[in-house]
C-alpha cells in the first residue's frame, strides 16, 4: 500500500471543514448517539471515542483524493468494495476501525515513496482548548488523541502542529516534542502562549506537518469576542421582534436558529456546530437581525451556500441551500431538493459525495439547491410536511413550480419513491440512487422516476431494488431501471449526480 503523503494545500482543501456525517445507508438507524462533551484529554492516548467530527474528517480527506484519482475497472471495483466495508463498521457505531480503514484507504489511493513516515502520524489528533479561542485572551492548551492503533511507529522528530488561517494567511507551526516521561507527542506552554499571541479571529485548519507534507485533521476557530455574549445579546435582539408576514416569521426563526449555532462550546457529535465560520456567522446573523429590525427579509433571494431551517407546522426542518450567484436573477429558479440517506444530515450533500459536487453541478446548471434532513421534511411519507417545506422555500425564492426535481441516496433514494407516488403533480422528476422501496399503496400517477442500483451494493442490494422497480413496472407506472457496474453503495453518488442531474432537467 502506497503512503498517504496528503498535502492538502489550503486552496484545495476549503471543503474539509468538518462536514458530512460520514456515509449514508438504507437500514440502520437515521443517527448516532450524541457523545458526551469532551473533557481535557492526557498528552496522548488512545481516544475513548472517536467522535462524528474525527469520521468526518477522514472521511472528507478521502473524498478529496478520490474526487482527482483517476482509477481503472479494477481499482474501482477494489475502492468502492473496501468503502461499503468501512460502511459498515461505521453503522455498528465503531468509528474507530471506520476511521482507521478511512486513512488506509485514502493512503492507497496517494502516490508517493512508501518509505514517507507522515503516514505514520494519521492516527492521531491534536485537541485544542478551548474549542474556540478569543482572541488576546486566555491561553491555549493542546493535546493529541490515537484514535486507533497502527503498526506503523510515529516518528516525532520534525512535526510541527499547523494552525492554517483561511485565505492567504502565514500558517503558525508549533514544535512538537516528546514528553521526557512517557514519551508522548506534546506542545510545550511556551510554544503554545506565543501562538496565542498571534491568534487572529477566523477558522483554522489543524494538522500535524513535516517539511512540505501536511495531513491535515481538523478546523479549529479563533472569534474576535466571547461567542455567548453575542449570542445573549442576539437572542434579547430577536426577542423583541414581530414579524408581520409569513416570510419575516419564516426569516426570523432561521435566524434564531443560526444565533443558536454560536456556542463557545460546539458538540463533537454535531456538524453543522463545528462547519462554520463562527466569527464569520456571528456577523452574518447580527446583519440578519437588523434587517428583521427593519421590516426587511434577510433571506431573500440569498446567494451563497448557507445552512438554516424551513417551519412547517409540525417541526422546524434543518436545510443546506445554495443558489450560484450568477442564477440569482433568474427567474423562476429550477429547484432540485436532495435527500441523505440514514446516518448523515442536511450537509451530507453540500460537503460530500465528490467533495460537494452537486454545488458545482448547481454552477453550471443555474439550480437551487436545497438539501434538507430527511426524517424532518419527510417523516413518515408525510406529503403535507414537504408540501409546507416547499411553500416556506418560496417566500425567499422565486420557484419554478414546474421545474421541482427530487434526487436521493439510500433511505433518501425510498423517500423520493414515497414523495413521487403523493405528489405526482408538484415534481417534475424523480431519481433514486441506490434505494428504492416503491411508491405508496394505490399509488396510479407518478412523475417520470429513474432508479439506479450499484453492482456491488451489500447494503441496499440491487437484486431487491430491482424486484420492486419491476413491481411497480407491472402496473404502468413510469419507471426506468439502471445498474451501475462496479460500484458499491456510497462511492456510486459521486459517479451518477451530473448524469443524473442531467435526466432530471430534461422534465418539466
């Protein structure tokens, strides 16, 4: 197995900020247990749990080395069947081996001399508190986790501890050093204080460095003051308000919820916590509630790739958006609404699946793109729940209504099929990516529906999807079939989405 060099420049690696649950699969349950808030870890030891955030990060790593590999039949036979393994590991809660075959699979996929000791340093993590730094105040501590063993010994000599800002900023290295007793990796106070001095407010990626090679594992924020005083001071802003219209009621509660993101202290277990900008954020939302102030919508014809909810009457729906600046004018906007499958969340799609590929497909196409969490906007088959979802989306953008298409993965790909056979008449068309149940009983119109199954699938299984296309077939409903060889169950998004996005616009 060739080494993992990784060198993951800023530039490329904008997308690895802490994303995506991980995978998505057809049966086991829609999340995992939240973890415990994290208490200040030893120098170094093997981490007790190997968080969502850790998984996220290796598996975003991953997709950024696959996104640009280029692999024969064979090597994609190999690649997509050793995925569905770790898939699978991660569905019976054991991150730590999901992580573990993660960093070996990205290793095999990155050229390099094989004798490369970077790829020794891959287990571990370094841990910075407090999560989020304010700026001139306070001093930083750091430690490091193994969040799984290795055959391979860590070499120390040379590392340093990378703190990368955002943008073109200088990165600020901090030695490591073995502590005299155990011989642990640490970073000695005196390193860590003169870094806290040249702290400026933003996100930084983390990552251990030697030379020119850096594997990067993880973000890390610095704000310029405490996030819970802004945040207070937020909450009693929006408290007074009285939205007069739907559409402000609809902006306001969006608003609270993003106000709610800012915490000093994010979950481990909680992506879209630890995805932002908090510095960046905080201003968003200050600017967001003066414009409430103002009678105005903040939320209007938004550009830019942004998380926030959709109220219907029963829930508050959690949902990634993004419209492409240059289809802002357009009008009415094509939406496609994309559906996650079980164990990921609304960012699954924004940040996963080709390192957030559908955002790209969005550019050239000039699409709306929302991804909402699929148990929220769908329940259970619940067609007025998304009809609600669909009218809270147009009162901030102008929606083609004959131009409403539905793509999903997994449990996301059955929700389509049950959406499909309840709204026949509000979705243009509808694809379903390796899951696939049927439509509701009694179902006698539907929407032109693609079904696509993956030859390698040990989680939804081709051989049951095709079973119920065929089902559905007997009774002349339209429904086109196609297997996708030598690809398993996750790996196949990234292939299928710009042909797939293609087929849906071709209806309306």
């Amino acid at each position: 197995m060739r080494h993992c060099s990784l060198i993951l420049r800023l530039t490329a690696v904008l997308t690895v900020w802490l994303v995506a649950q991980a995978t998505a699969g057809a049966q086991p349950p829609q999340t995992l247990p939240q973890p415990p808030p994290r208490q200040a870890a030893a120098p170094v030891q093997a981490a007790t749990h190997v968080s969502r955030t850790d998984l996220a990060t290796a598996y975003l790593r991953f997709e950024m080395i696959y996104a640009r590999a280029r692999l024969d039949e064979a090597e994609t036979k190999r690649v997509n069947q050793a995925f569905d393994n770790l898939t699978l590991a991660f569905f019976r809660s054991n991150n730590s081996l999901a992580v573990k075959q993660l960093d070996a699979l990205t290793a095999s996929l990155t050229p390099g001399p094989s004798e490369a000791p970077i790829a020794a340093l891959a287990p571990y993590r370094a841990r910075l508190v407090p999560p989020v730094f304010v700026a001139g105040r306070g001093t930083l501590d750091v430690s490091f986790d193994r969040l799984y063993e290795s055959d391979q010994e860590a070499d120390w000599a040379g590392v340093t501890l990378r703190l990368q800002p955002a943008g073109s900023g200088k990165p600020i290295d901090l030695p490591v050093t073995r502590s005299p007793d155990a011989g642990a990796p640490v970073i000695s106070p005196a390193a860590a204080k003169k870094a806290a001095a040249r702290l400026k407010p933003g996100r930084y990626l983390v990552g251990l460095a030697r030379g020119a090679e850096v594997m990067y594992g993880g973000t890390w924020s610095v704000v310029s003051r405490p996030l819970y005083v802004r945040q207070t001071a937020n909450a009693k802003r929006l408290a007074l308000l009285s939205p007069s219209s739907p559409a402000l009621v609809q902006a306001a509660a969006s608003t609270t919820a993003r106000n709610a993101l800012l915490t000093p202290s994010p979950d481990s277990g909680n992506t879209t916590q630890m995805l932002f900008d908090p510095e960046t954020l905080a201003a968003d939302v200050e600017a967001e509630i003066a414009a409430l102030e103002r009678g105005e919508n903040p939320f209007l014809n938004r550009a830019g790739d942004f998380w926030r909810i959709v109220k219907t009457s029963t829930r508050d729906v959690p949902v990634r958006v993004y419209l492409p600046p240059s289809a802002r004018k357009a009008s009415p906007l094509p939406l496609l609404v994309a559906f996650h499958g079980a164990g990921g969340d609304e960012n699954m799609f924004m940040e996963a699946y080709g390192a957030g590929l559908i955002k790209r497909l969005a550019d050239e196409r000039g699409l709306l793109v929302v991804s909402p969490l699929t148990s929220a906007s769908v329940g259970t088959a619940n067609a007025s729940t998304f009809g609600e979802f669909l009218d809270g989306l147009a009162l901030d953008y102008p929606i083609d209504r004959a131009r409403i298409y539905l793509v999903g993965h997994s449990m996301g790909g059955t929700a389509v099929g049950l959406l499909a056979g309840l709204l026949p008449d509000q979705i243009a068309r509808a694809a379903c990516l390796n899951g696939f149940n049927g439509f509701v009983e009694g179902a006698t119109k539907v929407p032109p529906v693609l079904v696509i199954a993956s030859e390698l699938d040990r989680i939804a299984m081709p051989s049951r999807i095709e079973a119920a296309v065929e089902r559905v077939k007997a009774t002349g409903l339209p429904v086109e079939y196609r297997l996708l060889k030598n690809h398993g169950h996750t790996l196949a998004v990234t292939r299928l989405l710009p042909e797939v996005v293609d087929w849906l616009l071709t209806g309306r």
